[in-house]
C-alpha cells in the first residue's frame, strides 16, 4: 500500500549573523532536505523582516516560507532537523 501524503507549511527564520551566503546556505539546505524527503509546491522568501520584540537580542531574521508535500513522519523530522541546526531562530511546520 503507498503512503499517504500531506500537505504541510513550513515557515523558519535564518539567524543574519550568518551573513548573506551563510543564510542562501541555509535556505538550500533545507529546501534539499524537504526536496529529498517529499515534494515542495512554493518556496516564498520573505527576506529581512524586523521583529516584533527580540530574539536572542536581535531585532530582525530572514523569513522563508515551502510549501510541500511528504509522508506523515517526516514534518517531526524536519522540526527535529530544525532544532538543531546552528542558523534557524524560530520555525514551525503546520499540516494545511
């Protein structure tokens, strides 16, 4: 039987301390690592957004926004992936 297939979104915030290509870096990173792992619909960056308060004492990040489609398992995965990635502020992964 083939598994099933949700539709997630994704949404994390690249850390600008990277510097610009550390942050492309990054964002190719995990869109491979999604890419590998199912298939993205839309990739939608944000770029450079202030926060509302800050984090970590920074006052803004670099937004990014997949959309893709995996097996079930996998959006743990990617928040695990996510947690421990040196670069990544804040993210959150939501089932549409």
């Amino acid at each position: 039987m083939p598994k099933v297939k949700g539709t997630y979104e994704t949404i994390f915030i690249a850390d600008l301390s990277l510097g610009e290509e550390g942050v492309a870096a990054l964002v190719e990173k995990f869109k491979a690592l999604i890419e590998k792992n199912g298939t993205i619909a839309k990739v939608d960056e944000w770029g450079k957004r202030r926060f509302a308060y800050p984090i970590n004492d920074m006052n803004e990040g670099y937004y990014v926004l997949v959309e893709f489609e995996s097996a079930p398992d996998f959006p743990a995965e990617l928040d695990r992936i996510y947690r421990i990635t040196e670069g990544v502020m804040r993210s959150l992964i939501i089932a549409k």
